[in-house]
C-alpha cells in the first residue's frame, strides 16, 4: 500500500484548509424550532450550540438520545437536555467574533471592549461524552456561570453540588402514554460559579453528559468523570479529540477548484460527522443541535425521505461507520410494523406510518382527543388507520430499506447484510402480498405520491383525494427492493428458492408513466390519480426522483439510455418553472440534496449543475454554513458532498466511471471515494486527461469499469506488478479480496 501514501502525498488536497464559517454578530434565531443559526460542534451524539451574546454567552446543549417518548407532537420527539451561561458583564456590548473551525471542530470566540479582549474556546470531546470550554482575558474580569436544565413539558428537574462539581438533571417518566422514560444528567466540573479570569491565564470548563440510554448510573457516572477532568485530563483529551478529526478528514477527499463548493463541501461533512456516530443513536431532523423541546416534526426519523437523506453521500464518501446508527430504530419497530400490516391492511410483512422514534417508538399518532383533532386538523376522526398517520402512503417501510441496499452494495459486508436481512425480507413479503398482478404486470394501487391527509386548508375534506394508481415513487422503491432481494439473499445463502420471485417481479413491474406533451415526452407522476397535478405529465421531480434515481437507483444512462433520455429532457427544462434564484429544481421548500445529485446522474451538465448549486446556497443558508430548506434539516448536508461526488464518480449502476459528469477542462481529483462493489478508487484529470485510476478491491468482486480513455489500450497493475493490457470501452477485470490495482493508459 506504499504509493497510496505517495498518492496522497502528490495529491495533496484542499478538503481540511478552508476559511471557517465566522460569525460577525450574535445569532438571531436561537434558540429555534428548526436549524439553528449559531456556530456548531458536536460529537455524533452530543450537539453544542454557541448562542448568546458577548456578556452572556447561552450554549445548548443537546443529545441525539434525549427524548420524551410521547408518542404525538408538539410534546413528544427529542427533547433539550440544558445548557450553559456564561455571563461576563465587562463584555455589554462588545464586538463579536465566533469561528467554527471545521477541520478540529472546535468553536473559537473573540469578544473586545474598551481594551478587554476574552478568548473562548469550545469543543465537543470526539472521543468522550464531554463539552469543554475554555476562556481567557487580556484583562482581569469577572464571568458568573449558570448550568442550566429547562422545567416543563412533564419533566422532572433536579440541581446540587458534589465539591467542585456542579450537576442538574432532566427526567420524564411515570406519565401516561410515555413509552420508555428518558433520564439526563449534566455534570460541570468548574473552579466556582464565579470565576475571576486573570490577564493571559487559561480557565477550563468542562460539562459531562450521560443518559440512562448510555448506562444505568447516568447521573453518578456525570459527576464522577466530571470531577476527573483535571487539567492534564483535559490535554489528554484534547489530543484524542484532534486525532479523531485529523484522521476523520483522511479518509477521503476532493479537489475541484472551486473554492466555494469544497468550503460547502467539507462543512456538509463535518455537521454530519458532528450529528452522527458509530454506537450512538441516530440523529433526528435536526441533529443534537437541539435547543427547545417540540421541535418542527418532533425532530423526529421522518420515513418518507427526511431520516435517509442525510446518510447518502456517507457512502460514497468512505464514512461507513457514520451511517452506523441508521438501522437500528426501523429494526427496533419491526414487530409494531407487523401487526399494522396484518391488522390494518391484512398482509404480511411490515407496514410503517411516517415517522418514527428510537427503541419502537412512533412519533406520529393523530391527536388523542377528537376536539385537538379537529383544531388541528379540521376533522373529530382521530382514528384514521387507528389513529396512525400512515398519511396515504404504504412505501415508508421500503423507503427505509434504501439506505440498506445502498450500504450493501458500497461494502458487500457479510455480517451487515445478516444484520438487516430480516427487515428486507419483511419488506419483500409485504410488497409480494400488496402487489397486484393484471395478467399482463404487476400494479401498484393506493399507494400514494404525495402525503394524502386532512387539514385545515382543505377542511378536512381528504378520502377524496385517495386513488393514487402506480406511482413513481412505489414503482421505483418496489423495483429496487426486488433487484436487491436475490443478491443480499445470494450473499448469506438463504432464500435460493424465492430469487425466481424476485426476478420476475422486478422484470414485470409496471413501467414508468410518461406522456407526450407538446411533442416532447415527460415523466408523470402517476399513471392515474384523482388528484389532476399528479395526473399530468409534469416531469422528473423531487418525489419520483426518491423512486428512480436516488435513493431508489433503478434507472440511469447504463440501465436504459432511451429512458434515461426522457428524465435528462425533463431536467433541462427545470429552469422554466424556476421563479426566483435558487429555486432551480424547486429546491427551496425541500429537495436540494435529491435533485441536484439525480440531475448529475441523468447527464445534466456539470457546470450548469454547479451554476444552479451555488445560486442555491446563496439563496439559502446560515452563517455556520448549514444550507436550509423549509422542510427539514440534516438531510440538506447530503446535498453538495453527493453532488460533488457523483460528478467524479459513479457506480450506482453496476459499473465504475471515473469523472462521468465533468468538464473535462478543469483539472480535479479525488481520494478514496466508495464505490459499489466494495471498490475505493482515487484519480485525478489533469489537462483534459485523466492520469491513472487507482482502485482497492476490499471483497475480492469482479469490477466493471468504463474505459477513462475511451477505447485506448489501458496497463492493470496489481498490487505494484504489471498485469494485463486491457482493450475496449468497458473492461471487466476480476480481482482479489485487497488486491490493489491502477489503470494508465499506455
């Protein structure tokens, strides 16, 4: 593996050297609801939130598994453990300077008055569950700290002190319909609650967070390793902390010469890293950046695309083990999913309402009296589909298995493929029981394109719109599900008898609806629907793309070019319903990170692609660099890393391409992307000329390559050895589990 390091040495990129996002003034809109506008850091699990002004500085402090297991919002979802001010009167209206500094993950603060300066620092521990700050002053000065847990909500709150340790504890538990009770302690290990900051000396705060989803003596393990946190302690930490990020932003990167989008690039990647980790529970629609209970959705899994979103470019970009916590809560529900499908629509398998919690929970129950039903909702029936908001649709549960084949496929891992197997095949049995056969294919009914509900706009007038026939989106997901089946099945040996099922079905699935319209040839929505928008021929969107092209994978220019034709022509014409800047795709209210990467996969052109992309971050994004939309949160930080990725590699269709969609006038390159097959290549296009391809093959698969020099002959090295001269357009290779190879031209 030698010119691997030699690789990375002449390839050195720019991923980890970008300017920080600097906050001028103190954020306006936190706390919030929704995504806030302060300076970020986090660990995958715990979220820090730097909000307040100079003299009084609010950091919030949330955690992915904090939750009040109520099973309705506004009330139940994630919930904010607390925080911490830190009042410094000397600082009224001094100057303000926050940068969150992606490449360490740490938060550094400059605040200046009448010639007192105060310097923080502030970091969530990537290896430990502990928020350090520290603080320093030009001039002696006076910061009075407060360790804080919100009351309310049926939450139990409790304070003390044990020596230099401050804690507070946040509890809900013992009341009705809570489903698991949910206990926090925060524990401060600080000289004082007033502490006097002496010219140029460092004071370190730590604050320590446990839940009793972490161990069972939550609150005494807080305060204990709070009290540990001596000043060689933290050091020690510190160094682990900057270990974890430098070898973080390792594993793969990009260079693209664009400044701005490898600056979105690389914060995109460390928000999520910050939201999401290996053996943590997995992050909401607003990540741990929690800082007010209720927020929008509960900051609930939403199913019907929000909880997948964010994961996606993961793969791609060789973070496997951060998508690590996304199974667990659509397996923990499987037995509640059984009995809805037996129960409400008497099929086997699993059948999923829109939004889920941890550990079985649903998040999304109509309200439980009919009098908040209709206040909310403009209709008493809060029993409909016994009083679960399934809202129309039958996908959620298959749409969740996306995120699986798509780990699956980018790993070939044995034992990840056992672990979700059950599921996949819960959501096979479903779908070959729901499916209907109409002699000539199968059809898909009353599975619906968009969420079919009541409200207050339509007054509560809904069933009418019910009868959605062949969706996009189901057809697509189905159609997914069932080319996945006999390989994950083929992989563990199991089911050989069911693969010709599989097969055929997938074979036999309804095609995609399309209509001619003003002699062009369009997507539609649906074949039939009650609803006329669905009904019309209005192009490739973001919903049907979830179905075809991402997550759902099952067209592209290899898998049909005369169809992949038809959705590039739908692309192209994007623009005309663009009505305001960055609203290309109709992105603004939700889709950034679907539509973006899909028009890259069909062939639009990357460089209009970037055009409309960076319009669309101008349009919409905050001063920490979280790019919004109004419709939910993380799942924007998929948006520019897939994008980016997609347009220098591609594999989703079963063969590699190196720089499928790039001018191939500017000079790029990429280290260590992930690509399906279990395949992690790097290259580099100098010139108009891609230089080499280097590829690691972790499972030993054959490998599908599309020539990078069209039908020039091409030398395979192996592992440092010269192989064969390869010949033709696409080249099929066999390879060996951790074999090494490269491709130059000759």
């Amino acid at each position: 593996m030698k010119h691997w390091l030699i690789l990375s040495l002449l390839w050195a990129t720019t991923a980890v050297a970008q300017a920080p996002f600097t906050l001028h003034s103190p954020p306006s809109r936190t706390p919030t609801g929704k995504v806030p506008d302060a300076a970020l850091a986090g660990n995958g699990d715990i979220g820090l939130t730097f909000g307040g002004s100079p003299d009084k500085l609010q950091l919030y402090f949330g955690k992915n598994d904090f939750w009040r297991a109520y099973p309705v919002y506004p009330g139940g979802g994630i919930a904010l453990p607390g925080g911490l001010d830190i009042s410094i009167d000397a600082l009224k209206g001094a100057s303000y300077e926050v940068k969150q500094m992606a490449d360490i993950a740490e938060i550094q603060g400059t605040f200046e008055k009448d010639g007192l300066t105060v310097e923080t620092n502030a970091w969530v521990s990537a290896t430990r569950n502990t928020v350090v700050i520290e603080l320093r002053a030009s001039k002696a000065c006076s910061a009075r700290l407060r360790l804080w847990t919100p009351e309310g909500n049926t939450s139990v709150v409790k304070q003390g002190r044990s020596g230099q340790v401050t804690w507070a504890t946040r509890s809900f538990e013992g009341t009705p319909l809570l489903e698991w009770p949910c206990h926090v302690a925060l524990a401060m290990q600080a000289p004082s609650e007033t502490i006097r900051l002496a010219p140029g000396k460092k004071v370190t705060v730590t604050v320590t967070l446990y839940t009793n989803q972490d161990r069972p003596d939550w609150k005494e393990a807080a305060v204990r390793d709070a009290a540990s946190m001596t000043d060689d302690a933290v050091a020690r930490l510190h160094n682990e902390h900057r270990k974890w990020w430098q070898d973080f932003w390792r594993r793969s990167s990009v260079n693209i010469g664009d400044t701005m989008l490898e600056r979105y690039y690389q914060v995109s990647q460390y928000l999520f890293a910050a939201s999401s980790r290996e053996g943590k529970f997995a992050p909401g629609i607003w990540g741990p950046f929690i800082t007010r209970d209720s927020t929008a959705w509960g900051g609930d899994y939403h199913l019907n695309y929000n909880y997948q979103a964010p994961y996606w470019a993961a793969f791609s970009s060789n973070y496997i083990d951060l998508t690590d916590n996304y199974d667990q809560p659509l397996l923990d529900y499987m037995a509640a999913g059984r009995v809805h499908a037996q129960a409400l629509l008497h099929k086997k398998g699993i059948y999923y309402p829109v939004g889920l919690g941890p550990k079985g929970l649903c998040t999304t129950r109509w309200p439980l009296t009919p009098e908040e039903m209709e206040k909310r909702y403009a209709t008493r029936d809060n029993m409909i589909d016994s009083g679960y908001k399934f809202l129309g649709q039958k996908i959620n549960a298959v749409f969740g298995a996306a995120n699986m084949i798509m780990r699956f496929y980018s790993t070939y891992d044995e034992n990840y493929a056992r672990r979700v197997y059950p599921y996949l095949l819960a959501c096979a049995d479903f779908w070959e029981d729901y499916l209907k056969w109409d002699g000539k294919r199968y059809v898909i009914e009353m599975d619906h394109y968009g969420e079919v509900m009541p409200n207050l706009k339509n007054n509560g007038q809904w069933k009418h719109m019910l009868g959605d026939f062949n969706s996009t989106l189901s057809l697509g997901l189905v159609k997914m599900l069932f080319k996945a089946m006999p390989e994950v099945s083929a992989c563990l040996q199991v089911d050989e008898a069911r693969r010709e099922k599989w097969r055929y079905i997938y074979a036999h699935i309804s095609e995609f609806p399309t209509q001619e319209v003003d002699g062009r040839v369009r997507l539609k929505s649906v074949e039939k629907s009650p609803a006329e928008w669905h009904s019309r021929a209005m192009g490739l969107a973001r919903v049907s793309i979830h179905g075809l092209v991402l997550p759902g994978e099952v067209c592209g220019p290899v898998t049909d070019s005369a169809f992949n034709a038809i959705l590039l022509s739908d692309v192209s014409h994007w623009r005309d319903r663009m009505s305001e800047p960055g609203g290309w795709g109709n992105t603004l209210g939700n889709g950034i990170e679907t539509c973006y990467p899909a028009a890259v996969r069909v062939g639009f052109p990357a460089d209009s692609v970037i055009h409309y992309l960076k319009d669309r971050i101008r349009a919409s994004s905050l001063p920490n660099g979280w790019i919004t939309q109004s419709g939910g949160g993380t799942e924007t930080l998929s948006a520019v890393p897939l994008t980016v990725n997609e347009m220098l590699l591609q594999s989703y269709e079963g063969r590699v391409r190196v720089f499928p969609n790039w001018n191939p006038a500017k000079d790029a390159s990429f280290e260590r992307l992930r690509a399906y097959g279990a395949f992690v290549v790097s290259s580099r296009l100098k010139n108009g000329r891609v230089q080499s391809v280097y590829i690691v093959s972790e499972k030993g698969r054959p490998l599908e390559i599309e020539n990078p020099w069209k039908d020039g002959a091409v030398q395979l090295m192996r592992n440092g050895q010269r192989g064969e001269v390869l010949n033709g357009r696409v080249m099929r290779i066999t390879t060996e589990p951790g074999e090494t190879l490269e491709l130059k031209p000759v």
